[in-house]
C-alpha cells in the first residue's frame, strides 16, 4: 500500500502557548510493555520546526495514547500506574543547567570578551548566528549542526 511516511501538522505547544509546525516521520513499530501489558506502538519522530525540538513517540495503535516518549538529554517518559505517580520525587536540574569551570570570576560584570570552545545540544532553539547574536553580545565562530 501506499501508507504515509511522513506528515507535516500544526499542533499546539502548551508550554509556548501557540500553533506550531512540526513533521512527524514514521520510524517503525514495536510491542511495548509498559505498566504489567502489552502494547502494540508505532514510533513517530518529530521535528519542531520553530523550536528544533526532536522527540520520539510510540502510540498505542489501538486506543491512540501515548506510550512513551523519548526527549532531548536523555529524558523519557513512559505510561504507568498511579502507584509509580505517587513515588516521584522533584529532580535537582542544577546540574543540567550550570557546568563547572573551575575558573572563578570575581567582577562578572567587567567582562567585556570571552573566548569560548563548547559543544552544547541546547532544547527548544535552532542554534543559529543571528540567534547567538544578541543586544550586547556578539557570536564569531563555526556552528556545526
């Protein structure tokens, strides 16, 4: 058959509180287990077009829910019972956030130049030139996608 592959929708992006574009592309299926039962998934990749954000999505071919998610960073999400619900505990994100330089600097504020080598997998933003380039900062250097 001619089944679609590939499909570009407008959805809407809670967080951003907007109509978004995004593509989603079929990457598969698979039998998930999840919550003591079997699911029967198929796998969608999405591409945000606004944001850059990629995500992989496995939905329950039957009731359309979805099963699991996989995000930027290593972050998952899964489907499960209220008793799983019930143990989460809050995360500390510092570390997701903040990086250790061991370089401390006393006046932040005098900094006038900074040469910086990193290679960061930001989530939620294209990294682009014009994007890094911002009312009092200035990007020169290489982006590699």
């Amino acid at each position: 058959g001619s089944e679609i592959q590939k499909k570009r929708y407008k959805t809407l992006e809670v967080m951003d509180a907007e109509i978004q574009e995004s593509t989603y592309t079929k990457a598969g299926a698979e039998d998930l287990e999840l919550a003591g039962k079997t699911y029967n998934a198929i796998i969608l990749e999405q591409l945000n077009h606004k944001t850059g954000l990629k995500v992989k999505w496995w939905i329950d071919t039957e009731t359309r829910r979805m099963l699991k998610a996989d995000l930027p960073n290593g972050r998952k999400i899964y489907l499960t019972d209220r008793s799983v619900v019930d143990r989460i505990k809050l995360a500390k994100v510092d570390d997701n956030l903040f990086v250790k330089v061991d370089v401390a600097i006393a006046d932040v504020q005098a900094i006038s130049y900074m040469k910086v080598k990193a290679s960061v997998e930001p989530t939620g933003l294209w990294v682009t030139r014009e994007g890094l380039n911002i009312t009092g900062q200035r990007f020169t250097g290489t982006i590699n996608d």
